[in-house]
C-alpha cells in the first residue's frame, strides 16, 4: 500500500509539472490554493514558472518566521516555491533546502532556482519518510500541503523531530479533518493525491508530532475547505536538550547533491 500511494502522488505531480514546463497552471483558475495564497510582494521575488506551480494549500511562512543565517527543510518542495522564498529570508549566511521524490518537480524547480540566481539553495531527490539530512542539522522544517500525502506519517514525524536541532521549530501549512471524521469516512470525501484522503483529524495530528518527540503544538484553521476538512497552519518546537528522536526505519544517508547544485518540490493539492 505504502508504495501505492508513493506511485500516485508522485504520478500526479509529475504530470503538474509537465504541465507548467509546457506554459501552464498545474492550478486551474481555483483563487483558494496555489500563488493566491503568497503576498503580491512574495510572488514578486519568484519566477514565473515558480508561481505557475504553486500547489499549497496554505502559507507556512505565516507561521515560519525564518531569521537570517537559519538552515530551512522544505518537504515536498514541488517547484521551489517556498525554498526560494526561504532562500531569500535566511540570507548568504543561511541555506534553504528542498526535498522531493519526483524527478519532473527537481527539474522544474532546479530551473527556478537558476532563474532567480538563487546561491544558498539545495535541493535532494527522496521521500519525507526518510529525510537525507544528518540529524540536528536543520532550524526550521517547513512544508506546504504534503504531509497528507505521506503513506507513513509517524515516520515522517520521527524524521522531523530527528533533523532538527534542539529548539529547532516547524511550520506547516496542511489540510486536517474535523475529529469527528472517520478514515473511512475522508476516503470517501476525496482522494489521497487531492489532499482528502490522507488527511489526518486535529487530534491524530497533534499525538503525531507529540509521539515524536515535539512539543507546544498549535493547529490553527485557515480556512473550512467544507465537509468537515480544513486548511490548517501547523507549529511546534524540538525542546531545547532533546536527544534525537526514535529513528524511522533505516536512517537517512548524507545529501548526495553538491551545495547550490539545483532545487526541489514544493507543494500539495492546489489541484482538485
């Protein structure tokens, strides 16, 4: 199952990124995801294609506050949206990577990156349940609408918790579902590659990154997509002293990718 659901999602943004390289929005005209979620000054430091590509449900950057000289982890960083503005925030003396498993998505956000003439960028091909990146090696994991879509989300939690640097923090941006609703229930809302079916409830959110290792978590509600599914601006923190978490599965390997070499992936269900 887990490869399953690896090989839909990673079909379906591949064909998304087919898409913008041919001139198009993977986005339609749907003003409630994608690009109209960022600021007009936001979309002004991105390329074009960038912004085409824009698949978020949210903007983590509401919740982020990324500070110069911070070491950033997209996951699922899709065309390089929020790596680039995480590029821009963190400065020279920071570095903003992207993570992602889809080779069409590297492309295009590798394009991107050149395009903006972004430096203290990497980008590294892999899935979020098993991040390659050493541990306590990142300030802030930020992600826009992806985790929904991870198969094995408390691996993804454990892996969080492992790259980051005691007292590093998260900032995500996700759809999450009313506790009332059964898995059963958000299967038959929408599919697992429309961000729906994968949705975790409030509570099984907060228990995840809490089992995890991470404390003073916060779900916030950005917006009622409808059906008892909600646009959500997820925080929480690694404390300060904490170990590294329980490792998920094998362990990650060092980044094969040279520093400043290309881009990621970086987005979730702006297309229903």
């Amino acid at each position: 199952m887990t490869a399953e659901i690896h090989e839909i999602v990673r079909l379906h943004y591949a064909e998304a990124a087919r898409g913008v390289l041919e001139g198009r929005s993977c986005c339609g005209d749907d003003g409630n995801y994608g690009s109209e979620l960022y600021s007009a000054l936001e979309r002004e430091e991105l390329p074009d294609s960038a912004i085409l590509a824009s698949l978020g449900c949210g903007n983590p950057f509401m919740v982020a506050d990324l500070r110069e000289g911070e070491r950033v982890l997209d996951l699922g960083s899709g065309g390089g949206i929020d790596v680039l503005l995480s590029a821009r925030r963190v400065g020279p003396t920071g570095r903003a990577f992207g993570l992602d498993m889809t080779d069409e998505m590297l492309d295009l956000a590798r394009r991107n990156a050149t395009t903006a003439g972004a430096a203290n960028v990497e980008f590294l091909k892999g899935q979020i349940e098993a991040i390659p990146l050493p541990a306590g090696s990142i300030d802030v994991v930020i992600s826009n609408c992806v985790i929904n879509l991870a198969a094995d989300k408390p691996a993804v939690f454990r892996e969080i918790a492992r790259v980051l640097r005691p007292g590093g923090r998260i900032g995500i941006a996700d759809v999450v579902a009313d506790d009332s609703l059964t898995p059963e229930q958000r299967a038959r809302l929408g599919t697992y590659e429309g961000c729906v079916a994968g949705a975790l409830s409030f509570a099984e959110y907060t228990a995840g990154l809490t089992g995890a290792g991470l404390a003073d978590v916060s779900i916030t509600v950005s917006r009622d997509l409808g059906n008892g599914m909600f646009s959500a601006l997820v925080k929480a923190t690694k404390p300060a002293g904490a170990g590294e978490a329980a490792p998920a599965g094998a362990g990650a390997p060092e980044p094969a990718v040279a520093p400043g070499s290309g881009c990621g992936c970086g987005g979730g269900c702006g297309c229903r």
